[in-house]
C-alpha cells in the first residue's frame, strides 16, 4: 500500500463513521417522530372528545367554537393556527414580561394567572 491508498483509506474509514452516526440520528429522529404522532393523536382524540362532551351539556355550536379558535388563535398578532409566546404587561409594576416567565422579574408578581393563554409555559 502506498501514501495514497493508506490516505484514501482513512478517508473511507471516517466517511463510513460519519454515514454510521448520520445512521444513528436519523433513526432516534424516527422514534422521535413516532412518539409525536402518538401524543397528536391521542391530544385530537381528547380535544374531540372534551368538545362533544361541553357541546352535548352547554348548547354551544360548532361556528362558535370555530370563532374562539380564531379568537385564540389572532391573539399574538397572527392567524397562523399557533399560540406563541409575546410580551405583556405586568399586572402589578406595568414592566413587560415574557409569557413564558413564571413571575415578573422586575417586582416577582406570579404570572401563571395573568398570562394570554392558560397553557403558555
């Protein structure tokens, strides 16, 4: 074997590592991406199922559920079918806070109950 050969040969070695790793990855992404179709469905099995429950008892109807998702949905500035997080004011001191804060970090007021949506953070 000469200079070259042992050259291309390491070459090829970490090549194959790196296609092994990339391998590896890709596989955990996967299992990853399996595990999140399960927690979507099972989330819009439950959501369906809380909606039936709470139109059979309340009277509400589908058009007025369909307003409050858009309700919901315009509250951060976009319709893009997203709740993201955004700055609001503290009720207390006024100071801006993050949605995903747990307390103001200019007078430590407790956010949970304060925060555009219930389920932020």
């Amino acid at each position: 074997m000469d200079l070259w050969d042992i050259h291309h040969q390491g070459r090829i070695n970490a090549a194959s590592t790196e296609a092994r790793h990339a391998n590896s990855k890709a596989s955990a992404v996967a299992t990853d991406l399996v595990l999140m179709e399960r927690r979507i469905d099972h989330l819009t099995l439950l959501c369906q199922s809380m909606w039936e429950l709470l139109r059979e008892q309340s009277g509400l109807s589908d058009k007025q559920l369909r307003a409050k998702i858009a309700d919901v949905d315009t509250r951060d500035g976009r319709a893009d079918g997203k709740i993201r997080n955004k700055i609001f004011p503290c009720p207390k001191c006024q100071a801006n806070c993050h949605s995903s804060s747990q307390s103001c970090t200019m007078c430590g007021e407790d956010l949970k109950m304060h925060k555009p949506h219930l389920f932020q953070g």
